[in-house]
C-alpha cells in the first residue's frame, strides 16, 4: 500500500528505533494540530486533488472511457456493500480515477478516493473478479482507518513530529527514509488484513471466491522473486498460501 501511498489497529512493530526524530525538530515550536480520523482524510483529499491534477495535465488520468466505466461500475458495486459491512462509510464520497504512469501501482488514501493503475490491469489480464478484489483490497485500507493507524504509530515512535505541520509530518511519512522503516512491518500486517478484508467485502457483494483469489495468483505468478517480500508488501507466495488456507476453512473453496 502507498498512502499516494495504495487490520484492525495494530501499533506494534518488530523495529524499534531511539525516539531520536528523523530530522531535527525545533523544540520552540508549538503542536498546532492533534491526530484525528477527520484530519487524516481531510490531508488525504488535498493530496488527492494535487495528484489528479497532475495526472491530467500530464494527460495520464482517466485515458480509456470504457475502463473508467468499468472501474465505476464495480466500485459502485463494492461501496453498496461497504456501507453495510462498515456503516461509518455511508456518508464517504468515494471516488475513482485510473493513472497511466508506468511506475506506479494502484492506491487508495484515506477516506475513499482510489486511483487504479490501468498499467498493472494490463499486465495483469485482470478480468472483472479480479479487477474488483484489488479495488477491494485497496478499498479496504480505507474502511479499516490504515492511514489513521500508520501516523498514530508515527507519532508513537517520533512524538517531536506533532511540533511540526501536519502536511509535513504526512509527507515524511511517505518519505523519510527512517520513518519509512519503522513502520515497515506495520505495513506489511496492513496488506495481510486488507487482503482478507477486501475479499470478504468482495465475496458479500457477490465475486466467486476462487476467481478472487485468481487476483493474487496472478501476482505470484508475475512476481520475480514470488517467495521474497519487499520493503513494503509480504511475499506473493506468502499472500497466495494464507488466503487459500482461510478459503479453505471457511468453505468456499474446495482442495485440489
């Protein structure tokens, strides 16, 4: 997951660091925001709204009608859903657009607004099951408050960053290089719960289980080092085995 970036609250982590901030902090400056759910979302819109303005004056954004339709109609589709699984979401305006850009996967941020990589649909030969599980997948970063509990891990690990802005301490969470560590395993139980969440989403709004889990076969498949994890996702092979064992428990799919 990519905050531009694309579990229950989980704020403990393998990696512990001096609280010796990243960067030097002023101590004569004073905190002039406090965490919150609303803050968090209302600093993801803003980075939104920039990022959307890029991709179109790069004309990158929304490039093939048939596939913003496409990406529409499924996540209208899951939003149904997701207020009944997560009444705290029936007021979001979610939002979608599809991203050109060769290097950059697809992401939700904080409240709802997803950009889909029609670059990694491509490559992936995603067809409608497995295009919605990752917009559930990412979707459920969202709905589960990722983003709230990335920076309350942050502020826990480096509390002199709450004496800088709030749009400062966001951005050195998605690139400073020490903060990015710390909280790397952190992201990596995110992407495990986002899994399954996202396929339970998907499954209630009515995707087969098997053509779901194909989604994340196909990144195995496409991964060159499937049994490796990166610095921010688990293993392909990893993702694939955990979420057969957990359709296999439930029921939903049968051993082969």
């Amino acid at each position: 997951m990519i905050r531009l970036r694309p579990f229950l609250l989980m704020f403990c982590l393998a990696l512990c660091l001096p609280q010796a901030s990243a960067r030097q902090v002023h101590p004569e400056s004073e905190a002039k925001w406090q965490l919150s759910v609303e803050l968090v979302a209302h600093g993801a819109h803003k980075k939104y709204l920039k990022k959307v303005s890029e991709l179109q004056q790069g004309q990158l954004l929304d490039t093939d009608a048939l596939f913003v339709t496409r990406l529409h109609r499924i996540t209208s589709k899951l939003a149904t859903q997701a207020e009944h699984d997560y009444p705290s979401s029936k007021n979001w305006q979610w939002e979608i657009h599809s991203n050109d850009q060769e290097d950059e996967a697809s992401f939700c941020m904080a409240g709802g607004k997803l950009i889909i990589s029609r670059r990694q649909v491509h490559d992936l030969g995603l067809n409608d099951t497995e295009l919605a599980m990752l917009i559930a997948h990412e979707m459920a970063h969202a709905l589960l408050l990722h983003h709230y509990a990335e920076d309350v891990e942050a502020l826990r690990l480096f509390p002199s960053w709450q004496q800088k802005s709030f749009e400062e301490f966001e951005t050195a969470v998605d690139d400073d290089d020490i903060l990015v560590s710390a909280l790397a395993q952190l992201g990596k139980q995110q992407e495990f719960e986002a899994d399954i969440k996202g396929m339970q989403l998907a499954l209630q709004a009515g995707y087969p289980a098997q053509g779901l889990l194909s989604f994340f076969v196909k990144l195995r498949k496409q991964s060159a080092y499937p049994n490796f994890e990166s610095r921010s996702h688990p293993a392909p092979a990893q993702r694939v085995q955990r979420l057969r064992n957990w359709l296999l428990q439930a029921k939903l799919i049968t051993a082969q």
